[in-house]
C-alpha cells in the first residue's frame, strides 16, 4: 500500500525532528545515520530517499530475503544483527557493510563466499566493550587479535568497530562504553586507512555515541514509533 502525502510529510517531519537532534550531537562532524528497518515493510524503506536517508540496516536475514525484491536498489544494505555463517550466501552479493563480526571463523566464512562472488566485502568488528555476557562482541583485549586475523582475508576489509551500550538509563555507563570503544577505533584507524567507521548509537542514546565519536547510528524507533513486539531491551540496531 502506498503512503499517501499526508504520512509522507509527518514522516519527514519526525526525521526532521531527529536530524536536528543528531546535528547538534554531532557538532559539524559528518555522520551517516541508518535506518534500521526490521519489522518495517519495503513500502516504508522506499520512503527513505524521500527525507534523505539512503542507508538501511536488517537484523534478519529471513526477513530481509523475504521482501528484497521490493526494496529500492539503490538504498544500500547493511546486515546489523547477528549474522550465521550458512545465510552469508543469501546476502553476499548485495550487503555493503557487515556490521557484527566478532570471531574470526565469520569473517573466514564471509571471506571465502566473497571471494566466491569475485567481491570484497567491508566488515566492522563488534567489540563487547560493556562486557555484557548476553551480547556479542569480542572482549576488547582480543580485539587486536581478531583484527591481525582478519588483514590476511582478501574477501573482506575491516573498516571500523561496532558497539552496543548497556540498556540503562545511567548515562555515564553508556557514555564510559561509547568512549572506550571509540579509543579502540582510534587506534586502529592510526595504523589502517580502511578503518573510518565506528557504529555505535540506538535510538536511546545516539546523542551521547555521537558525543563520544560515532560516525554512524542505527535509528529504528525514533524514525518509525515503537513497533509490534519491540521488547525495549536496546536490540533495535543489532
């Protein structure tokens, strides 16, 4: 069902609303704001040129496959959740950027279906630096490993980190994880030129990542309103 004019223009309303918020977070540094589309249907996604927003992120790949001929081609992918190495296949070819990589036997299997394809496929670590055990991500002093691990893969490359903050309303736990993930990218962008991304903001608290050095949020309730079924336990962008 096509959006009639009046939902197009809210709906640019609210981005407006949320663009302005990030802007002032940001203070003048570029950032690329994802939207992360899970439960949302192609119809809404194709809004997205519409206010501007040209990146899109799914957190399964079922879902994804299931409306993907819809979608509008020229919106690039990003696959933001928990990725299994027997559905890499079904996105290789069209994801731009794959943001949870965490152990080295992923980025293996990544690697060989991307040489399969002829590509080279851009890849963020995820790394834990909430040391959350219900989350993934590897533990920030493993990070180094993982990464030395990744640099002998010719199907894919590392271009920056991603992290998850604790859902907790104590804004300093949240901003002392964002900060600590941003020096880990720090360091890894000082030896490597590929490494320019760091993933790092939900909709709760995209303010403080971008505050602390995030170069790209994924925004999914504050763009489309709470969704059927969202269990409020900050896993929107992952």
């Amino acid at each position: 069902m096509e959006a009639t004019e009046r939902e197009i223009e809210a709906f640019r309303a609210r981005v407006a609303r949320v663009r302005s918020e990030l802007d002032a977070a940001a203070q003048g540094r570029p950032y690329t704001l994802l939207a992360a589309t899970k439960t949302q249907s192609a119809e809404v996604i194709n809004l997205l040129p519409e206010v501007g927003i040209n990146d899109y992120g799914e957190n399964r790949v079922q879902e994804w496959m299931e409306k993907r001929v819809k979608i509008d081609q020229s919106l690039r992918f990003h696959q933001i959740g928990r990725l299994q190495s027997n559905k890499i296949k079904y996105i290789i070819e069209h994801v731009v950027l794959i943001h949870s990589v965490d152990k080295l036997e992923l980025a293996q299997d990544i690697d060989k279906q991307a040489r399969r394809h002829g590509r080279r496929v851009d890849i963020l670590l995820e790394v834990n630096t909430a040391r959350e055990a219900q989350k993934g991500g590897v533990a920030p002093e493993n990070l180094g490993q993982l990464y030395e691990g990744c640099l002998g893969l010719e199907g894919v490359r590392v271009r920056g980190l991603m992290c998850m903050a604790p859902n907790t309303p104590d804004e300093g736990v949240v901003r002392r994880t964002f900060a600590q993930a941003r020096s880990l990218f720090e360091g890894l962008a000082a030896q490597d030129k590929n490494v320019d991304i760091l993933s790092m903001g939900m909709s709760q608290d995209a303010r403080i990542a971008l505050e602390e050095g995030s170069t790209l949020v994924r925004l999914g309730t504050s763009l489309f309103g709470r969704r059927a079924g969202y269990d409020n336990t900050g896993t929107e962008g992952k």
